[in-house]
C-alpha cells in the first residue's frame, strides 16, 4: 500500500535538526527577553476577516496564500499567515493597553501561506514575530532594529544588511500614490499585467514585483522617500540618527515598501548576501493605525517577524564553512618572512590553534586569494619590513580591519582572538 506522505511544503524537523531550533529560539527568547519583551501564544487559527482587515485585502497574502476554510458552523476560519493580526487581536481583547503602559510582545511559532514551495519557501514555516504597542517615539523604532541586528548576531550569523526606509503616514502616502499612478499609466505599456493591474489595486507593490523589467522601469519612478511630509521626515532622521549613535549599520533603501497595508512611516528589511532568491531573512515596520482600525484605541505600534528556516538555513552555512576554515592564515611574502611565518604556523598549531599557510610564497595578491578561500577569520601577513621592526600585520577577513602587532609576542596576541 502506499504510504502517506506529510502535506506539500510542510516539513517534519527531524530529532537531528532540533538542536539548530533550539539554538536560534533560546537565543531569540534571551535577546528579547532582555529588551523587555514578553512571549505571548495565539492561536493558530482565527477568524478570516481578522486577516483581510489587517493585512489588506488586496495583497497576495490574502488574495492567493491564505489557508482559509469553513468550519462545521460555517464560519470562515484561517491558519494565521503571520503573527501580528493575532498579537494586536490578543493586545485588544485581553486590554492589555489599560494601563497605557508600554507593552512589548514576543512569539514564536508557525505560520501558514499558500506559496509555491522552493528552497527558503515553505507552506508552513516559523517566525519569530516581536511588537512594541503604546510609542511612537523615534527611539523604539531604532531600538527594535538594533534589537534585531543584534539577535542575528547573537544566533551566530554574518553578512546580512539592514535595510531601512519610511512609508510616510496615510495622508503623505495618499498624495504620492496619485504621483506614482500617472508614472505608472505613462508607460503602462511597458509593465507587466500585474504591474498594471497593481496600479489601480495597491501602486505600491510594483516595488516589490520581480519582473526585471519592470525592476529597471522603476529605477527612474518618483520614490516616497523624497514625497513624505515634514513629520514624518524628522521622524525618520531622528530613526536613522539613533541608529548611527547605536552603532547599528543599515542602508537606506526607498524600495522596501513591505507588501502588506497596515505599514506606515519606518519600515525595514534584514536581508542576507546567502539566500539565493529567499533572500529576505525578516522585516518590519511602524503600524500606527491597526489598533484603532481592528476596534481597539489609537495606540501606536511596531513590529517585526524573522523567519527561523532561513536563519537555520544561514547558520548550517556558516558552522560548515567554520569546522572546514582554519582559523589563522600566514602570509609571507619573501624568502625570510616565508620562513618565519613557517615557523610561526607550527608554534600557534602547538598551541592547538588552527592555522594553514600557502607554502608556495607567492605574489601578495595570490596569496590573499588563497587566504580568502581557506576561510581563515585572521589573516597573518609578514613583510620583509615588518620582519625587521618586529611587527606583524593581523588582517580580521570578517570586519575588514587590519592592525599592527608586535611579531615577538604575536602568537599570545592572537591566541584570544574570537572566531
Ligand atoms: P514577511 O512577513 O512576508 O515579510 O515574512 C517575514 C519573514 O518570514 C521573511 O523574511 C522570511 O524569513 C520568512 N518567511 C515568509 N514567508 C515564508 C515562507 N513561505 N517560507 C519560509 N519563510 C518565510
């Protein structure tokens, strides 16, 4: 007989993967936990009109995604394609704005979306969802993206950009939705049916269209960025300003407009240089008005999700890359520093410290090159200048720094050095 296989694009996570899980979601409870978030559980399922209210009916996560059903009463019931619609439900219900105090909520848990399965893209998958009802000062909102830079960080993951932009509030957007509606019919011809169709439901979400072309067409539409009223301008300098004071590196990019309706003034985007297509690792942004909107006060808000597949995804890469890499990389270039950093290989492996070298001493740049694929952290480079002062360049791969110190000493200096 044939076997039951488990529902397309829903995955079993086998007793070999839980660690990973493990790992990334107490990492996420502590960071949070830490910023004064409380975890919260909703339930899987809620009432359909829940999600078309709070997330737009005319977004493809409502229109095409959704896992919707009649229940045996013959109620539209759907599984929850995110956690945010649930969380400010619950936030409502249960009055937890009566104090008017500043609420901060965590969860984490499954999500359900009709999407066409591929790598990084699942039919059920895990997100780590964070809100912060009750502000709408500048600081929360740097303070949440730090938060999350952070926790990337914390799980043990690089390379990945925050980026950063402002939707502006109703009435700003409204104005410049009109602007970028007659750029859109001046080359209608030229976008794609969605593209067209898009116009007239959500302009907005052309951004976010994949169709090269209509990508390149976009390059010269007006941005919203330069449109946004003078409130919403200071808000967003005083973000990028808090950001920069907490030390947090973003970019700011004027086409992350987020493909759902309730987002207004920051919104963000942690993106990953690793991830192939899927290359989002989780977004957010400040949704003032869905409290209201969803039949609670006028209570500002923001929030974020990150998805846990694709940070596991990003952590499995970077633990292989690490049991493959040696953490230290000698570069000599002439014949004594060769020697030297020869030597000097054998002493940092007596210590058990893993180190490899290109034996061959080749050009400076070959060498580097070497260094780059073996996946060193630190890159040790011995001139014949620095051979005699002494002193030894230590070039850090990951941060791109270089300092200088004193060869003598080195294998010490370097024995402390974080991988
Ligand atoms: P979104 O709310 O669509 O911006 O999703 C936030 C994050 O959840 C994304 O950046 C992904 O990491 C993750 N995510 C969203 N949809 C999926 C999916 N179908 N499969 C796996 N991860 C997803």
């Amino acid at each position: 007989m044939q076997s039951i296989q488990a529902v397309r694009g829903m995955n079993d996570i086998l007793p070999d993967a839980v660690g990973w899980w493990r790992r990334v979601e107490n990492a996420a409870r502590e960071v949070l936990e830490s910023f004064g978030y409380r975890e919260v559980r909703t339930p899987l399922a809620e009432k359909l009109e829940l999600f078309a209210r709070s997330i737009g009916e005319s977004t493809d996560i409502v229109e095409k995604e959704m896992y919707a059903f009649q229940d045996r009463n013959g109620e539209w019931i759907a599984l929850r394609p995110e956690a945010t619609a649930s969380i400010v439900r619950s936030y409502i219900q249960h009055g937890l704005h009566s104090d008017s105090a500043l609420r901060k909520l965590y969860e984490i848990g499954p999500m359900f979306r009709h999407e066409r399965p591929q790598k990084g893209r699942y039919r059920q998958f895990h997100q780590i969802d964070a809100e912060a009802f009750g502000t709408d000062s500048p600081m929360i909102d740097a303070e949440m993206m730090h938060m999350l830079s952070l926790l990337v960080e914390r799980i043990g993951i690089s390379g990945v950009i925050l980026h950063v932009n402002t939707l502006g509030c109703p009435e700003c957007r409204q104005t410049y939705k009109e602007i970028l509606k007659g750029f859109l019919k001046e080359k209608a011809d030229l976008f794609c049916p969605d593209c067209v169709r898009r116009r007239e439901t959500n302009p907005l979400r052309v951004f976010d269209c994949k169709v090269e072309k209509c990508q390149a067409l976009l390059d010269r539409a007006p941005m919203l960025i330069d449109y946004v009223c003078r409130d919403c301008r200071a808000h967003f300098d005083a973000v990028k300003d808090y950001l920069d004071k907490l030390a947090t590196r973003y970019e700011v990019n004027p086409r992350i407009v987020r493909g759902l309706d309730y987002y207004m003034r920051t919104t963000f985007e942690v993106i990953s240089d690793r991830l192939g297509a899927q290359n989002a690792i989780g977004g957010g942004g400040r949704y003032n008005g869905l409290v209201r909107d969803l039949g609670g006060p006028d209570v500002a808000a923001i929030g974020f999700a990150i998805g846990v597949e694709r940070l596991i995804m990003l952590l499995q890469q970077e633990r292989e890359q690490i049991l493959r890499a040696p953490r230290f990389f000698l570069v000599g270039l002439g014949e004594k520093p060769l020697e030297k950093a020869f030597l000097l290989l054998q002493q940092l492996r007596g210590r058990g410290l893993e180190a490899e070298m290109d034996y061959g001493g080749r050009s400076l740049k070959s060498q580097m090159r070497r260094a780059d694929k073996s996946g060193a952290r630190y890159v040790l480079i011995l001139g014949e200048n620095e051979l005699v002062q002494r002193q030894i360049q230590v070039r850090d791969m990951l941060a791109g720094t270089q300092e200088l110190l004193p060869l003598d000493a080195i294998v010490e200096g370097v024995e402390g050095l974080r991988d």
